[in-house]
C-alpha cells in the first residue's frame, strides 16, 4: 500500500526520507539563577538559556524534556560514561558501577563496539550516516592511547572520518564552528560565522539520515571556571544552533540536542553537576520522541526507533 505524504504528515508516521541530527553539547545542564550561571542575564542565547523551575522559552516550536544524567548510579555523572549512554542507549555506570570520567575504558568500549547508535542503524538497514566533525591530520599521525565515545562509535561502525579537506568542501564542520582553532593548527581555512556553520551542518543533515555533531568547548569553560569565556561562547553556539535549525526542513527532519551531565551552567566550582541536562526535540515527531526521553539511555532508542519506524511508507 502507498502512503501519500500528506497522510504521513497528518498521522505522524516517518516516511523513508526521514532524518535526524543529534546534537551533543558536552557540560551543559540545567540549573539556577545566579552569579554562579552565565546563562543569568546573558541576551541571546536562546535556546540553551534554561532555568529550574520556570518555563522554557525554545524558539522554532522546541519541546524540552529534562533528562536525567546520573542513571541511578551515586556520584557526579561524567564525560566517558554518559556518552556511552547517549550513544548507545546502555545504561554504562550501572553497567561498569560507576561514573568514568574522560574517556571510555575498555569496558565502555566493549558496549560502544557492540551497540553503537552507528552500528545499529547500519544493522537495520540506515545506511546514509555521519560523524559530522573533523579530524586533523595530527590525530592519524600521532593517534592518541586514549579516544572519545564518539570517535570509538564511527569505528564501531566502519565509517569515513572527515578530514579538513572535506570541511573545505562543505561536508563537515569543525567542534570549533568557527574554524579559529585549525587556523591556530596552521590549517589554511576559512573563518565561518556561526550563521555559515550552521548552514553547513544544515546541509550535511539534509545529504544522511542520521547525523551527530559533538560540541565540548562548553565542558573546557565549566571546567576552567572561565566566566567571560563562557559569556562570549554560550551566545556564538546559540547563533550556530539557530542558523541549523533555520536551514533544516523540520517537515521531515528532527533535531534532537542533548548533554551527558551540567557543568557550565554553575561555575562556582570546577567539577561536573548534578542537575538534569536538557534535551531538546525539534520538528517532525518532535513531541512523540521528548515523550520517550528520561534518562540518557533513553535516547537512541528513540533514534533508532524514529528512523526504522514504517521504513517501507511510500514504497
């Protein structure tokens, strides 16, 4: 039976052409007003400026759905273990019984390599996938011990890192938006405004099914305790947030922001929080997939099951 896309539109029901791009901030939660918060008072910075206990404004018809970092597990949620959850939908502390901070030990690797979000979209079928970022030249030449979740995810899964040739082209972007970092590195780059960055992950995600972009110059500021940095870097990634959202098609696509623990949101100490972190749905099936999310673990298998759901309408 052919499904008209109209009907498809009306009834909720994805469509073979549907796409998602995760949007991972590391380091950002929710928290209080205050001194401690450089979301207090600072203009523009919508969406990320969001508060305990008062209503959240979310331009582009945004749903928020606080989501639990901690996984049932004591102690301050951290880097290595929440992404491996967000990436996988395992609940890794409980697994390994503990926070890990920094990057994945074997044991997280051994739940990345086998459930990767990666891998099990490939599994089903979902072939057009992306690790938007970019890789330079120096992690191949001198790859370091250690990697991070989302790195050992695209290898779980056997896909192409970018490289800065393919940021050049438009096919990828930098976890500096702004591309001033690799020019720091020597690379022979454009700058871009967070508007033109945001028209370039718009374009990626319009070209895969899934795509994920990470984010974790917030983590570096919270951790720095660095509050004019975080005051002049929190507006830029609400600029970049906004111009991908401008340039997406949310009749077919959703976008889904998220974090593995707080952190920048209370700068009164170096270490991570334990405040809920937002996650933030956008367009199509919006509501159905922030109704689903309450804990990290939650979120790939809302992906997994947005993007296989009825995957022969229209056929």
């Amino acid at each position: 039976m052919t499904i008209a896309r109209e009907d498809c539109l009306a009834t909720g029901i994805m469509t073979s052409d549907s796409r998602v791009l995760l949007f991972f901030i590391d380091g950002l939660g929710i928290g209080t007003r205050g001194p401690h918060n450089p979301f207090d008072g600072l203009s523009d910075a919508a969406p990320l400026a969001i508060f305990q206990n008062e209503p959240a404004e979310i331009p582009f018809a945004g749903i928020l759905a606080p989501t639990d970092a901690c996984l049932g597990i004591e102690g301050r949620p951290q880097s290595a273990s929440g992404q491996t959850t967000i990436l996988t939908g395992v609940n890794a502390p409980k697994i390994i019984g503990a926070h890990k901070q920094g990057f994945p030990n074997q044991a997280l690797l051994d739940i990345i390599r086998e459930h990767s979000i990666f891998l099990q979209l490939k599994n089903k079928g979902i072939e057009s996938i992306t690790f938007a970022n970019t890789y330079t030249k120096r992690f191949f030449e001198r790859r370091p011990r250690w990697i991070s979740a989302t790195t050992a995810a695209v290898e779980a899964a056997g896909l192409r890192f970018n490289v800065v040739e393919d940021l050049k082209a438009g096919r990828a972007v930098y976890h500096d938006f702004t591309n001033e970092m690799l020019i720091e590195y020597g690379e022979i780059v454009d700058v871009r405004t967070p508007e033109l960055a945001g028209d370039v992950l718009a374009g990626i995600v319009r070209s895969h099914r899934f795509t994920l972009y990470e984010y974790f110059i917030t983590d570096k500021i919270g951790h720095a305790q660095d509050y004019d940095a975080a005051r002049r870097g929190l507006p830029m990634l609400a600029r970049f947030i906004r111009a991908v959202l401008r340039n997406l098609d949310l009749t077919n696509t959703t976008m889904i922001l998220t974090s593995d623990h707080g952190n920048i949101e209370d700068l009164s100490a170096r270490n991570h929080t334990l405040n809920l972190v937002p996650t933030i749905t956008w367009g199509r099936n919006a509501e159905a997939i922030a109704s689903r999310i309450e804990t990290l673990a939650d979120i790939t298998p809302a992906i997994v099951r947005t993007l296989t759901a009825n995957a022969t309408a229209g056929s």
